[in-house]
C-alpha cells in the first residue's frame, strides 16, 4: 500500500465488477483479503458483483450454453465501439474472458467455485470486511436500472 501515493482530497473508488469472479474458489479466503485491503485504501464507495452468467455447474452442455449465450452478448455489446480485429478488442477479450473461456472448453472435473447467491452472504462478507451498507437513493437506482 505504501507504493499508492493517494492525496488528502482524493477520492477512492474500488469496482470489482469484472474481477471478483476471479476471486472465487473452493475458500473464501482470498475474497475476504482483498476486500480488506481495499477497506484499508478507505473508498469512498465500492462496486461489488457475480456473473450472471451461470458458469457455475458441473454439467458440460449446460455450463457451455451458458457461457456461448453470456460471452455472445457481451461481445456484441462491444461490437458498435471496437472494430472486431482491433489490438482492444483483443486486450480486453485477453484480459477478462480468455481464463473463463479455456476453463470451459477444458473442463474436466473443474472444481466448483463457492458461489455467494443470497445478497445475506455478500452482506455478511462484506461487514467481515468492516464496509459498511448504504442505501442509494431513489435518482440513483433509477439510473442503474437504465444502465443495466
């Protein structure tokens, strides 16, 4: 933390939006790490999600559909701002998806990772952690529904 050169009027914000997957195994323990070490950089405010994307079973053919039906929208949602054989595409499709995708296509009695369904668990994870909840306000929700 030291190397973090963060000035008083600074504002910290962490999103694991596209990472906290990675953080999922057969223990909570490297969650509940990272979480702490974010608590310590004091944010202000933390975004905190799982895929919706159902990755999370043992049956071959379900796990495949699902993941062709997740990683086809996301894609096309790139599509209108990245030409397709763009060095970003590329970077981006490297960097986040590239792991999850030969995990699929090797799956071969993969582990399966603790999934943290019920929004209690998160909660509970998350005051381990020393966060505290706040409730958005009614602007702000509006707005998430229209971004999602």
């Amino acid at each position: 933390m030291s190397t973090l050169k963060i000035e008083q009027d600074e504002c910290i914000a962490v999103n694991f939006m596209l990472h906290i997957y990675n953080l999922l195994g057969d223990s909570l323990e490297p969650l509940v790490k990272i979480l702490k070490l974010s608590h310590a950089l004091s944010p202000k405010v933390i975004t905190l999600g799982e895929y919706e994307a159902h990755l999370n079973v043992f049956q071959f053919q379900v796990q495949f559909w699902n993941a062709l039906e997740y990683f086809f929208e996301f894609f096309e949602s790139m599509e209108p701002n990245m030409a397709r054989d763009s060095a970003e595409q590329m970077n981006v499709e490297n960097l986040f998806f590239t792991e999850k995708i030969m995990g699929i296509v090797a799956f071969e009695g993969v582990k399966k990772k603790i999934k943290l369904e019920e929004r209690d668990q998160w909660h509970i994870l998350m005051e381990s952690a020393r966060f505290k909840f706040t409730n958005l306000s009614h602007y702000a929700r509006i707005q998430a529904r229209i971004i999602l």
